[in-house]
C-alpha cells in the first residue's frame, strides 16, 4: 500500500508550483481564480482519497484487507473439527490419504523432540516432549480435534500394549503425559496433532518417535486374522472389505449378552480407530460417520497398501471406554 501513497503526494508539489505561473500569466482573472490554499488542500486531499481507494483494491485482491486481518484470531479461538473429521482428513485428497503416517520425527516442517526417551518396565514414568517449528521454536498453538489438541498413540513394536493418551501443555510449549510401559522392548509413540502458524494456516501431522524399556524382549506374533473380538463381555464385529490404495467403509457392531449396548460420544464420536501396518508401523488414523446407523458406526478406510495391519476400535459404554483389536490382512 505504499505505492499509492507515494504516487498521490509527489504529484501535489509539480501542480501546486505551477499555480504561480498561471496566476502571473493572467492578472486580469486573478480575481475569479480560487486561492491557493484552497487549491493545494483540494489536492492533497484528493490524493489521499485515490490512495486509499487504490490500497483497499489491492487488499481485496490479495486476499486480505482490514476485514481479513481483524477476523483471523476469532478463527483461530477454539478451532475444533465437527465429528466425522480428524486430524488426516483435511480435504479430500486421495493419494495424500493412502500414505502411512507417523513414521518419522520430522514431516511438514515439524519436528518431534522427546525431552526422555527411556524407561523402566512396569514402572510408572512421564513422557515429556515438544513440537518444533522449521525454525526449531517450540510450537504453541493447535487446534481443537476431537476435544483435544494433542492425541498421543503409544504401542509396543509388536503391535501389543496400545495406549491412547492426551498430554498437556505448558506454557512453554512442553508436553507430558503419565506413561507406563509395562513390558520391556522397543515402543512407538505417535504425536497426532494439527498445529496453526502464525498465518493462520492449519497443518495435520503425525510425528513418530521410538521409546525403550531395556530387558528380555520376547515379541507376541501376531494373531490370525478376525472380523470379530471379545473385550470384557462385550463382542465387536465388523463388516467390509479393504482394498489397498482404496477407500472402503467398515462398519463396526457392538453386541453384549444383554443386547447391543447403548454407544456414548468418546471425543466427540461414536467410535475412534487406529490402524497400524506391520513391519514398519505405519499409521493411519480415521473416524467414523457423525451418527450410528441401526447401532452400527462407519469407518471410511484407506489402507496404503497391501500387508497385514492392526486395528484398535475404541468405545464407550456406561462412561467406560474399552478397545477391541483387530488383524487384518489387505490382498
């Protein structure tokens, strides 16, 4: 905007010097000409009108203006996605949405720091970590997914042991969580989360990180493939069939000797899944439709590619939330 205020005041000073000339040139109107004063205030003002309106123009094309600028807090405040969205599912980018995340600290200029990365076995102990922006600054501000800015995934590399934590923030940007791993090996913990930058723009990412509890590692194989699993007296099933690279729904049934239980929002849905591939771990993080059909919930999936993979459904009933586990095997 300072092109056009420039442009509007130096051509006062060639029009007003010039006035002289004019007035000397002609005595015999000088009475009928308007005062100089008057002239150079008309001016001057009337470059200021062209430069604001040149400006305002400008802004409207770029995007941005004082309307733009004023609303980009309230748009930030209290960002949450509605049920149904999550932190991988901004858009509806489908190659993007095939990829397994969280198998690196670092993705989309953000970089996981975990402040301690050891651990006892079967000792209760304090995750600490922070999120780094490209310029290493610790990252202070996320959005609101599922009722929490931060969604921590812990589980051993053989796939057992899953955990689904929420750490809190300090002031500085540090997170913490109580965490116990309560057998030796080697841990995965993924940092889901979608953070804002200064520009307002929103990034998903999940960020990877490897945790050790030394001792005598002795891995669980995993089991056979399932549509249904049993989680204290509760059964789920589920229905569909995953295709690699393709986004498939599985719907998912929860059943009890009593009849089908009444399903509660846990984090805003009827249902939160997780999948891991074997092998590398790779992670995708889905949710269900808004609403439960017939008590059923609808996950839309897209397996990257073809494999074995571990699903962790969870549920809330009666204020409890419980997770039934899967294998699923992708052709």
């Amino acid at each position: 905007m300072s092109s056009p205020f420039a442009t509007g005041t130096a051509a006062v000073p060639e029009q007003v010097s010039a006035a002289p000339e004019h007035a000397s040139a002609a005595p015999e109107h000088a009475s009928a000409a308007p005062d100089r004063g008057t002239v150079r205030l008309a001016l001057v003002v009337g470059g200021l009108v062209l430069a604001v309106l040149l400006g305002f123009g400008l802004g409207r094309l770029n995007g941005g203006g004082p309307s733009a600028a004023a609303g980009l807090d309230s748009a930030l405040t209290g960002h949450s996605h509605p049920p149904g969205t999550g932190a991988h599912e901004h858009g509806v980018d489908q190659a993007a949405a095939a990829q397994a995340a969280g198998l690196s600290i670092s993705s989309a200029g953000y970089t996981l720091t975990p402040l301690a990365a050891a651990f006892t076995a079967g000792r209760a102990g304090e995750l600490r970590f922070l999120v780094r922006d490209a310029q290493r600054r610790p990252v202070t501000r996320f959005a609101v997914v599922h009722e929490k800015p931060m969604h921590l995934i812990v589980v051993r590399r053989d796939l057992t042991g899953y955990q689904h934590l929420h750490p809190t923030m300090a002031a500085d940007g540090t997170w913490s969580v109580p965490l116990t791993l309560p057998q030796p090996g080697v841990w995965r913990a993924y940092a889901d989360f979608t953070a804002l930058a200064d520009d307002g723009r929103q990034t998903a990412v999940t960020l990877g990180v490897d945790l050790t509890a030394p001792g005598g590692y002795q891995p669980t194989p995993l089991p056979a493939p399932a549509s249904s699993a049993t989680v204290d007296g509760f059964t789920v099933n589920y229905q569909g069939t995953p295709q690699a690279g393709v986004t498939v729904p599985l719907t998912f049934r929860v059943d009890s000797a009593g009849g089908p239980p009444a399903l509660e929002r846990y984090l805003g849905a009827y249902g939160h899944l997780v999948a891991l591939r074997e092998g590398d771990l790779g992670y995708l993080h889905v949710h269900p439709e808004p609403q439960p059909v017939d008590g059923a919930v609808t996950f839309w999936v897209t397996t990257p590619d073809p494999g074995r993979y571990r699903l962790y459904l969870d549920f809330q009933v009666a204020g409890v939330v419980r997770t039934a586990e899967f294998t699923l095997t992708v052709p």
